[in-house]
C-alpha cells in the first residue's frame, strides 16, 4: 500500500478515494470540509442544513454521482458549486410549500437594489467578522437575495476570483461584479449603525 505524502494533490486524493482508500477521502474531508461548512452556514444561516449540504456534497464526491473532473478546476470550486445547488434546490422546494417573506430590501423596476451610494475605502467582510458586531454582519448576509450572498460570501470570505466565482456561480464576470457591488453595497448600508465609517462598497 502506497502511503499518502503530507499534502498530495487533490486528484491523487480523488484517485486513492476510488481505488477504495478511506484514508484518501479521509484526508480530502479534512481539507474541505472546513471552508465548505463555513461557506454553507453563511449561505443558508442553519448549522444543521448547512451540515447536512456538506455531508451530501461529500457523499456525492464519494460515489462520483456529481462527476468532479480536476481538468476542469480545482476541487475546493467544485464542492463550492454543488453546495450552492443543493442550497438553491432546497430554497425552491421551501417557496413550494411556504410561502417566504421577501428579503426587507428596496428594488428598482427591474428588480434591482436601490441602494445608496456606498464610501469608498472600507475595511474587507472579513474583517467585519472578526470584531463585536459579527452577528449584525451575519444577520445582514442573511437578509441579502441569494444571488448576492452568493458573491459576497465566496469572493470576501474565501477570496475566490471573479473568474472563480462565475464558474460556481454559472453567470459570466460581468454578473458577478455587478452582484458584487451591489451586495457589499447592500451591506455596508445595513452595517453602518453598527461599524460607523466601515463600508464594503469598492
């Protein structure tokens, strides 16, 4: 039996794992799941949906029914991408049996946000998280429409590209900017009483 090095590549790990090596997928796990929970929880604001999407996104890599192919992007992307559409099957199932308050923000003729214009020279999401108002940080990601939780989540919290984030997405870079300004916009509006002078917008 060949011995896993201290920090293979992921498709070696995916090759171990389906030539039938848990200790493979064990190290894949551990790699991933971090970031694919955090990513989860700050998209859907449950901790037990937000586990069970990781435990679906990993069983499904286990038994390639989701046909992950490193030639096409790396791995951590990919579980980014199946998290949101199981997120995004599990949001329209809902609207399907209760019926949803619309997110308490304003929107133009074509549902757009009307924001206000956001300061420049804010401090990143990150930040924002680390210091006494997290949870209004977290409350107002969750007030946001998913499309722009989306963006904000995966280019301020784990620093995905905008290339990077269109893929996951399935939108092209022009979308992703746009929901991008918007979204931290949106934020640092809904922010401003509780970090005075710190807004997101670019």
């Amino acid at each position: 039996m060949t011995t896993i090095t201290p920090d293979p590549a992921d498709h070696e790990l995916m090759r171990l794992t389906h030539a039938g090596r848990a200790d493979a997928f064990t190290a894949l796990y551990r790699r991933h799941q971090g970031p694919l929970y955090r990513y989860a929880l700050m998209r859907c604001g449950s901790a037990d949906t937000a586990a069970d999407i990781v435990q679906e996104a990993f069983m499904g890599l286990l038994t390639q029914r989701f046909g992950f192919d490193p030639l096409r992007g790396q791995l951590q992307h990919f579980l980014f991408g199946v998290a949101r559409n199981v997120i995004v099957k599990l949001e329209e199932a809902r609207r399907r049996h209760v019926a949803l308050p619309e997110p308490r923000v304003e929107e133009d003729q074509d549902g757009e946000l009307e924001l206000e214009q956001a300061c420049e020279g804010a401090e990143p999401l990150t930040r924002l998280l680390g210091i006494e108002a997290a949870e209004e940080v977290r409350r107002a990601l969750g007030l946001l429409p998913p499309h722009y939780r989306d963006v904000v989540i995966l280019f301020e919290l784990h620093e995905l590209s905008y290339q990077e984030i269109a893929a996951v997405c399935q939108v092209d870079i022009g979308t992703v900017r746009s929901r991008l300004s918007r979204g931290r916009a949106a934020l640092a509006k809904r922010l401003q009483a509780h970090a005075p002078g710190a807004c997101l917008a670019n």
